[in-house]
C-alpha cells in the first residue's frame, strides 16, 4: 500500500472521524452540557468551588512492580513506540535501547523528556516506518518490539482490519524480516483473536514471518499487580526452536479478584498454587490513596483519548465502565492536567476526579515518567500503551528463553 502524505498525516494525527448522526434535540443535550461544564471548569479554575476531595497521595508505586535488572547484553528497537509502555518496560528488564520510531509528534516528545540518552525517530518525517530501508541495523538488534495501531482491530476503531488504513503490520513485519532479530514481540487488542481476523492472523502475521516460531497468549494486566482490567493479546517468536522452547508464558505476579483463566491454559495452570502466596493487586481507591468506602475494585480498561470521533479528555470506555466507575465513585471524565486541578473542580457527583498522574499510576506508569502534550494527547499516549509492568515481565521471559537457548 503507498501512502500519500495526506493518508500519513491522517495516521499520526489519528483524525479518521465520521460525522455523528445525531438530532437538533441531541445535539443541544450535548451543547448544554458541554457549555455547563465550561463554566464550571472556570470557576474551579478561580478557586471559586470548594475542595470535595484533598489532594491524594497515591499508596501504589509501580516501580515496585519491575525493579531494574542489572544488563543482559540484549539490544531492542522500538517501533509504533507511543507513550512508551513497551520501552520502559524493556528498559527495567536490563536491555540496552537501540532506537525508537514513533509517527506521533507528541509521544516522541515524551520518550526524549525520560530519555534524552535514547535515539528517538519520531514526527511524519524521521519516525514514518513506512520509509526506513532498515539495512543498517541488520546484525545489531536482538529483539524488536512494538504495537501496531490496534484501532484497525479494535470495537472503538470499527474493525476494518486490514481495510483500514492504520494496520501497519506489514511494516512491522517487513521490519523483522529485513533485520532478522533473535526475537520478536508485538501487543494489539484482544480483539485480533476473534473469529473475525482469524484469517488475517495467519495469513498476513504468522504466514509472513516463516523464520519465526511464533506463540500467541493473551495477558491481563490486573494479574502483575496493575489496578485494571486490561486483557491484550502478544505475539513472542523466537528464530531458533531451542530459543522458542525456553520460552514460557509470563505466570501471575499478583492475585486479584477479577483474574480469570484465559483460553491458554498454561498462562494460569499454576493458579492454585499461587492463590495464597501472591499478593493482590490492589483496587483503585487504595492505589490512588483515597478513602476507604468500603467498597474497591478494579479499574475498568482506560480507554486512548485518540481513538474515536473527538479528542476527550474522558477514559471511559463503555456503558459497564460507567457504571463501575460510579461503584468505585471515581469520575472518569473531565481529567485534569495535575492533582491540584481535580482536587479543585469537583465532578457533579462529588465523586473523585482524576488526574493525568492517576490514569498513568493505573496503567502502570510511575511517577517519575512525564508525558508532554495537551491532557487529551496524555490520556492518548497513555491509554494506546503496553502497561509496563506486563511489558516488563514479557521481557524478562524473553531475556531467560535467549540465554538458555545458547
């Protein structure tokens, strides 16, 4: 497929959008509401509103959830890097970073903000995998990892699949096949498993990687201690067969009470075993240290402020994440850009209202990493990410398989 420079801008700036079909009665619902919230934000902005809420002091540190691992003399490259997930992630587990390439402007912001030693190719011009010939990293990279645009795959994105124009799984596979790394590992949407694209997986992902064994497993984030629902499919292929015969599936770091068994079975095989060794994942009110109510669980999936029809600055997913998120009596819309402005511009409800910092904490992004842009840019890069913590523990499977296949 060629892409023009109008089809690459679209992909970076995520603006495929349709119009809504919605009445003169619909629509002057959603002006008022829209133009109360306006005001308000105002006034809470001239410190015109009382505080429901103190500024809270998070209990969870992710950072406890992958402690830097000393090097294991393995190099990556990053493509569709985003906010990071999957860089950070590989980062704790000891690997040695040999570039990212990331087509949004604003995610390579973020990666040179936390890591301005890395090489970052990012924008239409330097990070538009499309155009790298990749000759020159044949021989000096061990694993290549990324996550091709989901929303090709995903319900929010309208499963077009390979009709739509942000699949760019070809590229990354043409990306592996021209460096021919020791291992590749790639994350999308639980979607991709679906009956759907049953054909689409194997003959345009497993059937155009033929010096790969390849493994499929899906993971849940909330299972290695991350405070949310969060189940995504990853693809691990190793060129040797020994190498691919060391590899085992990431097992339960942490135990919550919404993990469940996946259609792998060996992801949890050793579920009863670990049920009371293991700690649990704690809920969203505790993660965030707020309030006991007496009620926690976990978070609903956070939804990506670049998937869908507008930029929000909302991370709720569904009609079921509403009401989850009203159980817990957290607000997941109207996200603010620190502590400071939540606490001050309560949600109608006087329910808690988030910050960037909290949606990061509950992907699993410590605090020391910042993300640049605009909130709704924050929550994009943060929602379209690989949690770090799972990333991390991939890594570390990935990194013991190597070694002992030597």
């Amino acid at each position: 497929m060629i892409l023009t420079m109008s089809t690459k801008h679209n992909i970076y700036k995520n603006t495929s959008r349709k119009e809504y079909n919605l009445t003169t009665e619909q629509r002057d619902i959603y002006r008022k509401i829209s133009q109360e919230s306006f005001w308000l934000k105002k006034c809470a902005e001239q410190g015109l509103l009382s505080r429901v809420h103190s500024i809270n002091t998070p209990q969870l540190d992710p950072n406890d959830l992958m402690p830097p691992l000393k090097s294991n003399n393995l190099t990556t490259l990053s493509l569709f890097s985003g906010g990071g997930g999957l860089d950070l992630g590989f980062d704790k587990a000891g690997y040695t970073h040999q570039g990212s390439y990331e087509i949004i402007p604003i995610c390579g912001e973020t990666l040179k903000n936390n890591r301005p030693n890395w090489t970052i190719h990012s924008g239409p011009e330097k990070g538009d995998v499309t155009q790298i010939k990749w000759i020159d990293k044949i021989g000096s990279i061990d694993v290549i990892h990324g996550g091709p645009p989901c929303q090709p795959f995903s319900i929010a994105g309208r499963q077009e699949g390979q009709n739509d124009e942000r699949n760019m799984w070809s590229e990354f596979i043409r990306a592996v096949n021209i460096i021919k790394p020791k291992s590749l590992v790639a994350e999308n949407v639980l979607g991709l498993l679906s009956p759907k694209f049953r054909g689409f997986v194997q003959e345009q992902i497993l059937d155009k990687l033929p010096d790969y064994h390849i493994l499929m497993f899906e993971l849940n984030a909330a299972n290695f201690g991350v405070p949310q629902i969060r189940r995504r499919v990853f693809f691990v292929g190793f060129r040797t067969l020994a190498d691919f015969k060391h590899f085992k599936i990431p097992q339960p770091t942490h135990i919550s009470s919404e993990l469940e068994r996946t259609r792998f079975d060996n992801v949890c095989s050793t579920y009863d075993l670990f049920e009371n060794t293991l700690p649990k994942t704690m809920g969203v009110r505790k993660a965030l240290g707020l309030p006991d109510i007496g009620y926690d669980s976990l978070a609903p999936t956070l939804r990506s402020a670049f998937t869908g029809k507008r930029n929000t600055t909302s991370v709720l997913n569904s009609t079921a994440g509403q009401k989850a998120w009203g159980h817990i009596e957290i607000w997941p819309n109207g996200v603010q850009a620190n502590r400071d402005k939540a606490s001050a511009f309560p949600a109608k409800n006087e329910h808690f209202r988030l910050s960037v910092q909290d949606c990061a904490l509950l992907q699993g992004f410590p605090e020391d990493w910042y993300f640049a842009g605009a909130v709704y840019q924050v929550l994009g890069q943060i929602g379209n990410s690989v949690a770090p913590p799972v990333a991390y523990q991939v890594a570390k499977a990935v990194a013991l398989a190597l070694s002992l296949g030597l």
